[in-house]
C-alpha cells in the first residue's frame, strides 16, 4: 500500500477498466471482488478509509429482527447468512453477541404491527412478547441448517430480575437470542484491502483522493500532494453511500436522486456500574417513543444507541447535544437506577446510514436492502454504476452483486467467489486461543498477555507483527498499550497520512477513551518522522486533531474541565 507507487503506476497508464469511488466497506468490498478476478481496478477515496459511515456503525453484525415488521425478509435472511459468512471468515474482529429484548406486555404491537407490515401506518408501537417471539422463531428458522449459535429462549420475570437486577422493574419477561458484533471495523476493511491488492498486481488503491472532471473527462487529485492525473475508467462504481448523489453531480454524471440516508449517534460510556449490569449482553430494547435502541459492551467499555434522524448534509453530521440527552434518557428507561456521570461519556460518533431514496415520514420504514442502479455514458464519461442502500453486515454479498454487474458490462466472467474466502488475521485462526498465544509469547520474548493483545488486535497476523517488532529496540508509549515499534509499523504499511487516521482508525484508542496528550504527541513524534514534516507542519497536524476531536466526538484534551462543564449540563 505504497501511495508513490500507486501515483506512478496511474501516471504511467491512466486507462483502467474499472474505478470505484469510495473507500468505505461497500466500495472497499467490491474493490476486492473485482481484483480477485485479476480486473484492472482503482479504488479512489475522498477522506481515509472506513472514515465516514463504516466508522459510525453500531458495531452489530447482525440479521436485523426489527427489518421483519417492514416485510424486509429477504433481507433479513441474507445478513444472518453473511453474519454467519464473517463469523466464519473474520473471527479474529467478528464474534457471538447474546442479545436480550425486555418485555413489558404479552399482546400488545400484534395489531399495530399487521398494519404497519400492509403499509397503513407509519406509526411505532411497543412490541409485546407475542410479536417477540413471531420474530425471533423466524429467526432461527433461517439459520436452521448452518447452526452457529444457540436458539432463543425466553424467561419470566423473576430470572429477568436475578440476572440483571438493575434492569426496569416493570419488565415481565425477556427473550434471549445470538447475533454478533465486530470490535474493529475499520481494521477488517483495511485487511480486505491488503489481501486485494496482494492478490492482483493491477489492484491499486488511494485515500486522500478526490475525483473530479474537466473537459477531457475525469481526474484524480492527491490531496496530499495537490498534484492532478487524469483517468480513464471504462467503468465507474459510485460507491460513496450517503454522497452518491453529490459524487454524481460532482462528476457530471446526470441521473435522478437516489439516496436519503438517515444519521444515527452513539456515544461510549466508561461506567463500571453499568457494565457489570449487562452481564455480559447486549440489551435491545424500545425507549418510551417505540424507537429500537441498543447497549452491550464494547473493549471494556459500553457503547449505547442510536437516532435516527434525516440529514441533507452527510459532511456535517456529529453527535449533537439533543442527541446524547435522548441516548442516556433511553437508558434512564431500560436501567432507571442507573445515572452517567458527565466524565463517564468518553467519546460520541455519528454516521449517515445510506439509505435509498424516501418520502416516507417514519425513517424506520425505509428499506435497508440494497440494490445497483446503472447511470449510461454522459459526455466523456463512461457508464456508472450506483450501489444504493445497505447495512455493513451484507457488505460482502453487496460488493459480489455489484462486481457480477460490472463484469457482465466489460465481458468478462467470475473466477473466484469470497463466501468461504477468510479476511486477513481471519486466515488459520486458531480455535485454542490461549496454546497460540503462549506459544507467540514465549517464541518472542513477550508476556502472554502482549500476545493475547496482538491477536486481537491483528487475529493471525499478529505473528507476522510480532516478528517485525522484534527485529530493533522497542518501549511502550505512554497509556493504553501500544509500542514505538506498532505505531511505526502501522504509519509505515498502511497509507497512514494524518493523526485521526492512526487513532480513529487504525486503532481503537479514541473510541476507547484512552486518547491523553502525552500519547497524542508521543504519536505525532513518529508519524512526522515518517513524513518529514517540519515543527510547523507537526504544529498545524496537532491542532487540526484536537480541533476534529473535540467538535466531531466530544473530546477535549486541550482544556478537561471545560469539556466537563459542558457534558454535565447536557447530562443534568
């Protein structure tokens, strides 16, 4: 993953068959599908990869039980196929999630949902044990022949409230079932590029990238430098999600709207108290207005969501303060006992689910399906194809669909399929964790649990890093974890080219409350070393991070107590 390379090469040869504009999961998806099949391709991303929607999931991977009630069922039966898929080929981020849904009445929703699932309303209802169950028996019915995870069960009232005595006490039973949850995101998109390009000598990839056109046809400036190449796509894949209809227009491609996405914040709390309350689970539960909203725990902490709200501006979306007052009061709901103190919310995100084009009133009734639309030539432009909709569990069946599309528009044919096709560290996984990480430990000289940390970290490449860390002297940074050597390995091999990329992205450090200024600027040390930068250039490169963190994710380190001060009359 080398961007002078990668620069040279387009140089050298600015005609390819196909160039896919965005680097988030879906675009990164079929990226790695048309270079399996040895297609010449480029993948051109505005901002970092996995930087805008696949950054801001819920980090769920799952079948969607709510999608049901909207008749959504082909739908719901591929993403527990594909959530299976990833349980399978991803098990180093991907793991089983136990989900319990409080219940609060056994009939109620039955009626209100037949006609919502017939289209008369567009109104949520509290679901009752009935609807429940109807649900969570489709289920397992469309696992039933790949059993992965148990089946649900249900419990009264009294084992509800011995296994989690803070929940609300008007609870009168509960359905336990499995889905999953992925604890770095952005990492297995940044492993899918790594295979692809590993894979294909014609597969080339940049972020920090931005299409554009001119009178000759489409152009490609690296941000980073300023420079400007041209490219020939015979094909384009708008992949862009939420900015597919500003991409188009951007490009000159003529076509109707077709997106309306949807925001959706979460924020992580560092509580203690209400981890322990979980036991473990994730609880699904309604707030008082009908809205689904989720809490499980997250890398030691809990994350808690999510809105839902329209957006005309998919640049501008953040966590807003009315946002986080109705997250922690839908939590004041589920656990009433429970209260987030103000330095507990370590870290807010927010994202715009890229959903298709709606006029419907009720955003829970817009589909979440996804489908591929073809744009014809307009002017210089060759053809595009738009991937419209989707969720981050059908990433790889949504880049398949879009990848056969194209190929059938160039005239050419399938070589390889990805359904068993393991990701990155996914690769010999090994079943006895702990055997592996003590062998890894005592091969490298390390403690076991460093070892432990690497795999999860990196899955079954964690050998490969710890043999790159070995080889010169190495010291821990300051807080959460991380060495010189890791950090440098990361800035070096994975098209690192600002600090958000390393503690957004690359790692969990941000999301995870472990930011401090020593570690930002003990980062920041290696990251200019790497690139040469001058004390100015590291100057502006540390401002511009703190500024990011603190109006996009809550975070103040330059000045704690103002932060404080604000997070506390949010939270009174």
């Amino acid at each position: 993953m080398k961007r002078n390379e990668t620069l040279a090469a387009l140089r050298e040869r600015p005609d390819i068959a196909v160039l896919v504009i965005g680097g988030g999961i879906n675009g990164i998806s079929v990226f790695r599908e048309l270079a399996l099949q040895g297609v010449d391709v480029l993948l051109a991303e505005k901002g970092d990869y996995c930087g805008g929607a696949s950054a801001a999931l819920s980090r769920m991977v799952h079948g969607g039980l709510r999608y049901l009630e909207n008749g959504e069922f082909k739908l719901v039966k591929e993403s527990l196929l594909e959530r299976d898929r990833l349980l399978r080929n991803a098990p180093h981020y991907v793991a089983p999630l136990p989900t319990t849904v409080p219940i609060f009445d056994i009939f109620s929703g039955i009626a209100n949902g037949a006609v919502r699932f017939l289209g008369l309303t567009r109104r949520p209802s509290r679901r009752g044990a009935l609807v429940i169950k109807a649900g969570l028996t489709l289920y397992d019915v469309f696992t039933a022949s790949r059993r992965l995870m148990p089946v649900h069960s249900f419990r009264g009232a009294r084992k509800t409230l011995a296994t989690w005595p803070a929940i609300n006490p008007a609870t009168r039973s509960s359905a336990t079932y499995y889905d999953a949850w992925v604890s770095r995101p952005e990492r297995l998109g940044l492993e899918m590029l790594h295979d692809a390009m590993a894979a294909s000598p014609t597969a080339h990839a940049l972020n920090y990238a931005q299409v554009g056109s001119d009178a000759d046809g489409l152009t490609l400036t690296d941000t980073i430098s300023g420079e400007t190449l041209p490219v020939r796509p015979r094909l384009i894949i708008n992949a862009t999600g939420g900015w597919i209809d500003l991409t188009n227009r951007s490009i000159g491609v003529s076509a109707p709207t077709m997106m309306g996405g949807t925001k959706g914040s979460h924020i992580i709390v560092d509580s203690q108290e209400l981890h322990d309350a979980l036991a473990g689970q994730m609880i699904y539960y309604e707030n008082e207005d009908g809205r689904i909203c989720i809490l499980f725990p997250y890398l030691g902490k809990v994350l808690i969501g999510s809105t839902d709200i329209r957006v005309d501006d998919p640049d501008q979306v953040r966590c807003e303060d009315d946002e986080l007052r109705y997250i922690l009061q839908s939590l004041a709901f589920v656990f009433p006992s429970i209260r987030i103190a103000e330095e507990e919310i370590v870290f807010r995100f927010s994202g715009v689910r890229p959903l298709p084009a709606s006029e419907d009133s009720f955003t829970g009734r817009i589909p979440r399906d996804h489908f591929c639309e073809f744009v014809e030539p307009t002017g210089m432009l060759p053809a595009t194809l738009c991937m419209i909709g989707g969720k981050w569990t059908t990433f790889r069946s949504f880049g398949a669909l879009a990848a056969d599309m194209a190929l059938e528009r160039l005239d050419l044919t399938r070589k390889l399929g990805t359904e068993d096709l393991a990701i990155g560290g996914g690769r010999d996984f090994p079943a006895d964790t702990a055997t592996w990480c003590g062998a890894l430990a005592s091969e490298y000289k390390i403690s076991k649990a460093r070892a432990q940390t690497l795999l999860e970290r990196y899955g079954s490449s964690a050998r490969a890093v710890a043999d790159v860390l070995s080889t010169t002297p190495d010291a821990m940074l300051p807080g959460y974890g991380y060495s010189h050597n890791e950090i440098r390995l990361i800035v070096e091999r994975e098209q690192v080219e600002t600090l958000a990329d390393i503690f957004l992205r690359r790692t969990t450090i941000a999301i995870t409350g472990g930011l401090t200024i020593d570690l930002v600027d003990a980062v920041l040390d290696i990251l200019a070393a790497h690139k040469k930068w001058d004390a100015k250039q590291g100057s502006r490169e540390r401002a511009a991070f703190l500024a990011l963190l603190k109006h996009q994710h809550g975070v103040d380190l330059s000045n704690p107590s103002e932060t404080d001060n604000k997070r506390s009359a949010i939270c009174a």
